[in-house]
C-alpha cells in the first residue's frame, strides 16, 4: 500500500512570536531576498493573509504574488508587511 505524501506549509508551524522569530533569524542568516520574502510570506499567512493584506493596502492575491518567487516588491512594500506582522528590523554589526 503506497501512502500519499502531503505538501509541508511552514505556515501551520509558526503558532508563537518566539517560532516566528526564531524561523525568521534562520532565515535572515542564510542571505537570500527570495528565501526572505517566502518566510514572510509563511508568517502572513499564519498570522491571516488578508488582513496583513489589508493593513498593507493591497489585495490578498497582491501579497501573495509580492511574497512569492513570482514578485518582486519594492523595499517600501517589505517594511509595510513586516510592521503589520509587527516585526521590526535591526541593525548590528556582523
């Protein structure tokens, strides 16, 4: 008998603010804006991807596309997403 695999969605594994960040500092640490924007998207989608889309002032179908590897969203976009995730964004020195 074959058992059908499912598909994994991060999204149903970021239940706390301490997963979330822990997920997004592993994230952060690997360096790559697409791997960014997808976990960003995971934790919109955790957290309601419509109203996180609404709070930003654009669509769902729009957030969806910005955080995908289909988006390209300006720098503006990404702080809009993170502030309605109530994330914010630290410098230090590596």
């Amino acid at each position: 008998m074959v058992e059908k695999l499912h598909d994994f969605d991060m999204s149903e594994h970021l239940r706390t603010e301490e997963e979330i960040q822990l997920y997004l500092n592993e994230i952060l640490s690997e360096g790559d804006i697409d791997l960014l924007l997808s976990a960003l998207g995971d934790i919109a989608k955790a957290r309601n991807m419509s109203q996180i889309a609404r709070e930003v002032g654009i669509t769902r179908e729009g957030l969806y596309k910005a955080l995908s590897g289909r988006g390209n969203p300006t720098f503006a976009t990404v702080f809009k997403v993170m502030q309605a995730l109530n994330l914010n964004l630290e410098v230090k020195h590596a």
